[in-house]
C-alpha cells in the first residue's frame, strides 16, 4: 500500500511537471527564435534602405562592402535579389536554403517575412527573413538573410536541461515527502495489522499506538484497543466461569458420589442394585467431563509459557501408564522410539496430555486383539509422534468435525467419553506452535500425528520441565488437521 501511495503522488507529481514546463519548454524555445528573427529583421531592413541605388543602377555601392563584413562579423549570409529574383549582390557564404524561395514570396510581394517560429533541439533549418525593398510604393527587390541555427538550439537545449534538472529535484523532493507522508500514514495501519497477527498468535495483551497518524486512523486505533479489551476481558471471565464452575461443582458431586455409594450398602433387590451401579458411572462420567472442562481451560490460558521436553521420555512414560489398560481389553501396545533423547519445545503438558488422548482413543477403539503403535522421531527440524491404531477408522467428514467440542461420532454414542479429549489436544498443539494431523492408515485403523519445534538452539543436556506431566484425559475420537 505504501508503494501504491507513493506511486500515486508521484503520478500527479509527473503530471503537474508536464502540464507547467511543457508549455514553458515552448515558450523558452519561441522567445529565444524571436529574439534572433527581430535583430535579422532590423539588419534587413537596414540592408534594404541601402539596396535601391543598387538596384536602380545596377552598382553594389556601399551595400557590397556591408554584406561582406556582416559575414564576416557574424557569419551569417545575406543577399539582395532583384524582382526578377536574380541576385545583385550576396556576402561570400550566401548559400539558398529550405525557406528561401517562400520568403521571397511573401517579400516581391511587399510583405516582411519569417521562418520558422520556433526552433527546435532536433531541428536543424536556419531562421530566415525576407524583407522588401521599396522605391516609391514600387518593389524593386528584396533582401534576403539565412541565419545558422545552432546557437539558438544549443541555448534552448540548455533551457531546457535546466527545466528538466529543476522537474527531477522536484520529482526526487516528491518522492521523499511521499516516503514520510506515506509512512505517516501507514504507520497507524502497519502497526494495526501486526497487533492483529500478535493477538492471533496468541498474545492477547498486545495494543496499538494509538498517538500516530491521521486523527481518523488515531480513532480507529483507540477503537481498535477497546475491542481488544472487550474480547479480552469476555475471553478471561469465559475462562474463569468454566474452570470455577468445573471446579465447584466437583465438591458436591464428589458428595453425591459418596452418598449413592452408601446408599448401596442397604440395596439387597439385584435389580436396585444395578441401577445403583449405572447411577455411580454417570456421576464417574460427569466427574471426568468436569475434569475436562478444567483441563481445556486451563490449556487455554495457557498463552506465551514454553518448557523444553524429552519427547521420547514422555512417550515411553505414557505407553507404560496406558499398559495396564491395554492388556486388560486385548490390545497390543508398543513403543517406536529413537535412540537417545528427542527434545521439542511445547507448552507445559502438551505431549503428556495429547499421547493420553491419543492412546485412549486408540486403545479404546482398536478392540480386542488390536495394535496400537507409539512412534517418535526427528522430523522437518522437529519432532514427530504418531498414534497408529488398528481400529474401525473414521470418515473424512467426521475427520473434519472431530475436533469439536463435544462432537462424537453417531456410532459411538454409547462409548464411554465426553467428547472434549481432542479438543485439549487441538488447543495444546495449537500453543505450542505444533500439528496435529490425521490420516487413514492401511489396511484398517487411523494415524494421529504431533508435530512439535525443536528448542532453539537444542542442548545435550536433559532440560528442565522434562518431568513435567499432565493428567491423563478421556477423549473420544481421532483428531483431524489443526494449526
């Protein structure tokens, strides 16, 4: 935009040049010919009250020796031409030329003539004149003067450079308040559009200087910061509102759950029994969707904060915590790791909590007799995990939605979760400045893939925060591409 404005003044700049010198470039050029063609005019008319004897008796007299020194002095031809156009006497470099026989026209026919008007740099015709000479109200001759050119040219061509030297010093001047005004009036709208992406990223407490420019973009910005403000402060009691509320309310059902647990003790109907049963998984269900809610707001105030993490350490910790639960429901659980320590650079938790999500899911979905794979390595100046599972798979269009909070796929309504495991997921890799990525794999299950950046620059030694771990979540569905 700046170039565009700079451009523009500079258009107008080049067109208001054009319009003032052009007509001036002419009138130099005119004044300059005119100059010359009056002083030619008055020798010719000189020459000519000395020309009638010449004429009459058919004697140079005088006007011979005139000639001959004005060619001399200025070098500039001259000849006295009869009626019949017959010369009668000419300086030594008389020479006829273009204009000649047009102004000796107009002269034999009693009128004073001149060409051209104006001379040109690229021209290269003399400036002649013709005047008649008159005995009595009778034309006897004319006189008759080519005057060379170059002088003319060489002093408007130097007018002219100037004009041009002058229409570049303003060019140049105008370019350079173009710069400044432009940035002046920019300035307010570059720093608007690098706050917005500050605020995308994620720095939510990034505000524009709104003491720069125009006062209408000086308004827009003080706008701007009050919406910033606003959006903010929604965001932040949001946040507050659902971890308060996940948190409080943990207390009475925690409660509830102890009341209903005794109150099964003096259950002895079977059939009570199971419904005492179904009533303490749904307060079990709702305990783990409050700790979801808590674990989401959490990770989403989470904004600026990075740890540097052993990948490879936290993977091998999380596949021995999902063991247990494996074996238990028949699937195989291994781990593909690299040799040695892989360091990425996330927010606290990040790796912890998405491989919990991931290795749920997959687990969860493999059935008895499936595989589940944990593999971690070096990638695009990263770190790469993937979560390969043997299960039922998903369709793109569930793909795209799985990320939703509280999505869950039509035939899994039944299946334990709350529906907000991958959404933890998508917000944690999303602060770390990650992916998370989901593909079909071959022949049957899915591929959930992390991406995370290296710490820069990456030491050998075991960094601080690579103990640091996350609660274990309770998802329900493969991910799909985010960040």
């Amino acid at each position: 935009m700046r170039r565009r404005l700079v451009i523009s003044y500079l258009l107008l700049m080049v067109l208001v040049l054009l319009a003032l010198e052009t007509p001036l470039a002419a009138t130099l050029a005119s004044r300059e010919t005119e100059r010359v063609r009056a002083d030619r005019l008055a020798d010719a008319t000189r020459f000519a009250s000395l020309a009638g004897p010449a004429l009459r008796g058919g004697a140079p007299g005088p006007l011979g020796g005139e000639l001959a020194s004005y060619d001399e002095l200025y070098g500039i031809g001259a000849a006295v031409v009869d009626r019949d156009r017959r010369t009668a006497v000419s300086s030594r470099d008389w020479r006829p030329g273009p204009g000649t026989e047009a102004a000796l026209d107009y002269a034999l026919s009693g009128q004073q003539f001149s060409v051209p008007d104006s001379v040109w740099p690229w021209g290269d015709d003399p400036v002649v004149v013709a005047v008649p000479i008159n005995d009595g109200g009778e034309v006897l001759g004319a006189v008759v003067i080519a005057t060379p050119a170059d002088g003319i040219r060489r002093r408007v061509t130097a007018w002219w450079l100037l004009l041009a030297a002058i229409g570049i010093v303003a060019v140049l001047a105008c370019v350079l308040t173009a710069f400044g005004l432009a940035g002046w009036v920019l300035r307010p709208v570059t720093e608007l559009d690098a706050v917005t992406h500050e605020i995308a990223e994620g720095d939510r407490g990034a505000r524009v200087q709104h003491r720069l420019g125009p006062p209408e973009l000086r308004r827009l910005a003080a706008s701007f910061n009050n919406m910033a403000d606003v959006v903010s402060d929604v965001m932040d009691r949001q946040r507050a509102f659902v971890a308060h509320a996940s948190h409080q309310l943990r207390n009475p059902l925690t409660a509830l759950r102890l009341r209903v647990e005794e109150l099964g003790l003096s259950l002895t109907d079977p059939q009570g029994r199971a419904e005492h049963q179904l009533a303490l998984e749904e307060t079990d269900r709702l305990a783990r969707l409050l700790d979801a809610l808590l674990t989401l707001a959490r990770a989403e105030r989470e904004e600026n904060q990075r740890v540097t993490v052993d990948a490879a350490e936290v993977a091998a910790s999380r596949v021995a915590a999902w063991q247990p639960l494996a074996r238990h429901r028949s699937v195989s659980l291994r781990l593909a790791s690299v040799a040695g320590p892989a360091y990425a650079r996330t927010v606290p938790t990040a790796i912890d909590q998405a491989l919990d999500a991931l290795i749920d899911n997959a687990v969860k979905f493999s059935g008895a007799g499936g595989e589940v794979t944990v593999t971690v390595r070096p990638a695009d100046g990263g770190i790469a995990l993937e979560v390969r599972d043997t299960g039922p798979g998903m369709t793109l269009d569930q793909l795209d939605r799985a990320t939703e909070r509280f999505w869950r796929a039509p035939e899994v309504q039944n299946v334990d979760g709350a529906g907000l495991g991958l959404t933890i997921v998508a917000v944690l890799v999303d602060a770390s400045d990650g992916r998370l990525t989901m593909r079909l794999a071959e022949p049957r299950g899915l591929v959930a893939g992390l991406w995370f950046p290296a710490p820069v620059p990456a030491g050998p030694a075991a960094p601080a925060g690579t103990a640091v771990r996350g609660p274990a979540v309770s998802p329900d569905g493969p991910a799909v591409s985010a960040r």
